[in-house]
C-alpha cells in the first residue's frame, strides 16, 4: 500500500479533483485533517468520498443519509474518520438534512467528533436524529438534536438506544 506522505503528495498534485476514496489505507484524523487544510477550497470541487454523494449533501437534496443500512453501507470499511472528516465540513454547508446514522463505518472518536462539532456550529442545521440516539418510534427515548443545538433539551432518556462510544462523543 501507499505511505500517507505518498497519498497526500498525489491528491495535492491534482488540479481538479471530483472523486476522492482513501478507504483502507490505516490513515488517522491528524492525516485527515492536515489533507483537508492543504487542498483548501478544493476539496469542494468533489462530487464523492470515501463512497459518500457529498455533491446531493452540499446541494441539499439529502433529508437522510444512512451509511450504515445494508444499501447504504460504504464498502468493507466504512467511511472511516478521514471520510468523516471530509463529511463534516460538508456538513456546515448543509440545511436540508434531517437523519444522518453513519454507525459501524469505523469513524473513531475523532470523526464523530468533527461531525458533532459541524452539526453543532451549522446554524443552518435540521439534523433531528443521530444514529439511535433520535426521537423516534421508541415512545420517550432519544434526543431531539434540533433542540439540542438550541439547549433546549430538559430530559435526555437513552436507555436501550444500543449507542456506543463513537455515537455519544
């Protein structure tokens, strides 16, 4: 395989770039976040990544964006938390969204973090429902992320959502 240096020495050398998939290359979020300040505004110009449609996410035509459904599952690895970084500044450009459940897509702590923070920091932002951690058809339980973000949130109910680390971060 590629080394990090070599990958980010090729994706900086091209002029215009649409198509961007890093899955399996065991790069971390340092690499991801250095990447995505080196290409500037460049990286705007995709249309893909790491198997996501960001084009449908930055136009808002996305409502729901389900990677971790069988349909929607993003190949072997997931996105991983340089997708999920990429994604994120995406993201802060999006006010259609409403669902985003990127579970089981290997987005490390890092990445769930950087899609917290630009769901938060979007003004924008309808995002609703957050994995398992939504209102929803579970009476009671879940967050409304909308209120959230408005801190209007009184009571929080997460028994039985089946979250884990990387979806609470």
């Amino acid at each position: 395989s590629l080394s990090p240096y070599a990958i980010f020495s090729l994706v900086l050398s091209l002029q215009t770039i649409t198509y961007l998939d890093l899955r399996g290359n065991n790069l971390d979020a340092n690499f991801g976040w250095k990447l995505i300040k080196a290409m500037k505004k460049k990286y705007l110009n995709l249309v893909h990544c790491n198997g996501v449609n960001v084009q449908a996410i930055k136009d808002n035509q996305v409502t729901t964006l389900r990677l971790s459904n069988f349909e929607g599952h993003c190949g072997l690895y997931g996105i991983e938390v340089v997708g999920a970084i990429f994604l994120a500044h995406f993201l802060r450009l999006n006010s259609s969204l409403e669902t985003l459940c990127f579970r089981r897509n290997d987005v490390q702590k890092d990445g769930a973090k950087a899609l917290a923070q630009s769901l938060i920091g979007n003004p924008n932002c309808k995002v609703k429902r957050v994995n398992t951690m939504g209102k929803g058809r579970r009476k009671g339980r879940g967050i409304d992320f909308s209120q959230f973000r408005l801190s209007n949130i009184k009571i929080c109910n997460l028994s039985d959502c089946l979250i884990d680390d990387d979806d609470f971060v």
